[in-house]
C-alpha cells in the first residue's frame, strides 16, 4: 500500500475530527474594539490585543475546501496551485479575513503569514512521501 493512501487518510480522520471545532470559529470584538477570532482550542495569540486560529487550522480550512467561495481550491487542487505560484500564504489569508474565519489584523502579521505558508508547504510534502 502507498504510504500516500495512509496520508489521505489521515487527512480525512483528521478533517473529521476537526471539522466541528474548525467550523465553529467566530469573530468577535474585544473591550479596545479589536477584533479577535473566538475558538478557545483553535487560538493562536501572536500579540497582545489579537487571537488567530492557529496557522495550521487557517490552512487546513483551505485544504478542506471552505475557502472556495472566496477562490481557493481545495485538497490536491490547493496544493498543486501553491507549489506553482499560482496561490500564496496571504491569498489563504486574506480567503479567511473575507470568510469572517480570521480578522483583518492577520494580514500584516508576517509571523502569521510564514506560520500559514509553512502549514501550506507541508502539504505538499506529505505527496512525496510514497513507495
């Protein structure tokens, strides 16, 4: 058997079982105004007034295709368009801002933004990975 089935499927235990928690992130305001993303397993705090979903839950949001209706493709499609050029960490990004999934202060965090390109690069090598 291909190591890269075993990955796949990891994939899709491991999307099932975050798809609720994923799903389920809100944003909201805190007492300065600022925006913050709320899902308490998902945070990823990088400054002191703002909370991201953690990069690896941004990315995987893509790689599960619910960033499509803001244009970025999902599964083997996503993978391929990155690894071309055709899509970077701030397009996913900038895909979440517009789904209400990220706040806009996400888009000027290069931490983040390295954080979400490493998640992204990560897929692709997992595709590598096969006997």
């Amino acid at each position: 058997m291909k190591f890269s089935i075993l990955i796949d499927s990891v994939y899709i235990v491991a999307s099932i079982a975050l798809l609720p928690a994923i799903g389920g992130a809100q944003i909201a305001t805190n007492n300065s105004g600022k925006l913050i993303a709320i899902n308490s397993n998902n945070l990823f705090t990088h400054s002191p007034n703002v909370s991201y979903l953690k990069p690896f839950d941004a990315a995987f949001l893509a790689y599960q295709g619910n960033l499509k209706t803001q244009g970025i493709p999902s599964g083997s499609a996503l993978v391929s368009q990155y690894q071309i050029g055709n899509l970077t960490a701030l397009d996913v990004v900038k895909a979440a801002v517009n789904a209400k999934k990220l706040p806009a202060q996400a888009l000027n965090d290069r931490g983040y933004l390295n954080a979400v390109d490493s998640q992204l690069t990560s897929f692709g090598n997992t595709n590598d990975l096969s006997y």
